[in-house]
C-alpha cells in the first residue's frame, strides 16, 4: 500500500510561486535590493588608555556601554570609569602586547615562589598571612582553599605514624 505524503499548505503555496517566478518568492526581481552593511557611526573619540595623546573613534554602543557600566560601578559605591581608561589607540595596543605577555610571566613566577614559601613556611603566622595577602593582590583565585589544603598537608605530615622497631 502506498499512500501519498501530506504536504504542508505553505510548502506547496511556495512550490507554486518558485515555479511561476523562476525563484524563491521573496525574490521580487529588480525591486529587491539587498542589505549594505556600513560600519557604525563615530559619536565620539577617547584619548588613548596609554596616555599617548591619540583619540580612538567610538560609536554609540561604547558610549552606551560605559554609561551602564559606570551606572552598576555607582550602585556598588566604586568609582566610576573615565573614557581615558577605557581603549588603547592601534600603536599602543600593539606595543603593549610584549610589555604585558611579560608581566603575566613575571606575576606567575612570584605566584609560583609565594605558594613555594608558604609550603616551607614552618609557625609564622604574620609571614603566612603577609603571603597570602600577596597572593589575593595578585589575583590568585582561591587563595582560601590554598590556605586549607597547605595546612591539610601540615596536618597529615605530622600525624605521621611512628613504627615500632621489635
């Protein structure tokens, strides 16, 4: 037994069109014109982020944004962003890439020599809490749970078994 498919009213009012029009039906021949894409609006030019002097071209939706921004940062009671601390010119954002690649390195190797020193650290409360104030300065994201797994591993060397020689 066959059966014919069902076909979708809207399917076959297409299918009619395209072969009526030669095309899809939305194509309405030289009445169509396609849409251009033009980059946004300039509304505005903030100096440089580096301090260079130069004015770097924004449109509305920065504008917009930084205006949110600084309306949730007022909520906290933080200070606010100034349009000077927002965007580097090309020149600068270029030659910045090295200089910053660089001080991530620098800022991983003293993360990595904190942590060393606390794992050493031997009954020093004030250096223990100097270093660890370190590490929160430095972005280290969970320097609570670093502090408890140091003081874990602490614990579980000096719980150590002592065995019995017969």
């Amino acid at each position: 037994m066959s059966r014919d498919p069902i076909i979708d009213p809207e399917i076959l009012a297409d299918a009619r069109k395209r072969a009526l029009h030669g095309g899809a039906h939305r194509d309405e021949g030289a009445t169509y014109a396609p849409a251009v894409a033009r980059p946004p609006a300039i509304v505005a030019g903030w100096a440089c982020r580096a301090r260079c002097g130069r004015f770097v071209p924004v449109d509305d939706a920065a504008v917009s944004a930084l205006a949110s921004n600084n309306a949730t940062l007022r909520r906290r009671g933080e200070p606010e962003l100034g349009e000077h601390e927002i965007v580097f010119c090309p020149r600068c954002k270029h030659g910045a890439a090295p200089d910053r690649a660089e001080a991530l390195r620098r800022r991983v190797d003293e993360t990595a020599k904190l942590i060393a020193e606390l794992k050493t650290l031997v009954d020093n409360d004030l250096r223990e809490r100097s270093l660890l104030a370190r590490l929160r300065d430095l972005g280290h994201p969970d320097v609570e749970g670093l502090r408890r797994a140091i003081a874990e591993s602490r614990a579980a060397k000096n719980t150590t078994t002592k065995r019995r020689t017969i």
